[in-house]
C-alpha cells in the first residue's frame, strides 16, 4: 500500500471553504447560466456546450492546483518550514 493519501473534497471544503467554493461552484454556476441563457433566448446551443466544458475544465484543473497548494502548505507547517 501507498504511502501517499489524496486529499479529500471535504477536508479541502473544510480547510478552506471560500476559495474551494469559489473554485468549483462559481465556474458550474455559470456554466449552468450558460446552458439556460441559451435555451431560453434560442441561441446555438455549440456556443454554450463549449462555454460549459470550458468552464467544468476549468473547474477541475483549479481544484487540482489548489489540493496542490494546500498540501505543500500542509507539509511546511507540519515540518516547520514555514519559520524559515
């Protein structure tokens, strides 16, 4: 077995609940806006399924970054690399 342990969605919501909501709601939220905002006014709904992949993506790739960010954090703090 692995040494290594991935970081949960919950412990990084609990860690740092603003900027993970951020993160991952505020890019669904619009893509979801997207989707509506095109049906409702009859545009092409290509434009909004690439505007929604983008942003779901986006979400994705930015969550990864900062699970990465919060575990070198955690690492400094744990090996008092942060007092340096």
């Amino acid at each position: 077995m692995s040494g290594r342990r991935s970081l949960s969605f919950v412990e990084l919501f609990r860690a740092t609940p603003v900027t993970s909501s951020l993160l991952t709601l505020a890019p669904l939220t619009l893509a979801l806006g997207q989707l509506g905002n095109s049906y409702v006014n009859g545009v092409s709904p290509a434009v909004s399924v690439a505007f929604a992949a983008v942003m779901v993506a986006f979400a994705v790739v930015a969550m990864g970054h900062h699970a990465a960010e919060h575990r070198i954090r955690r690492l400094e703090a744990d090996y008092g690399l942060d007092r340096v």
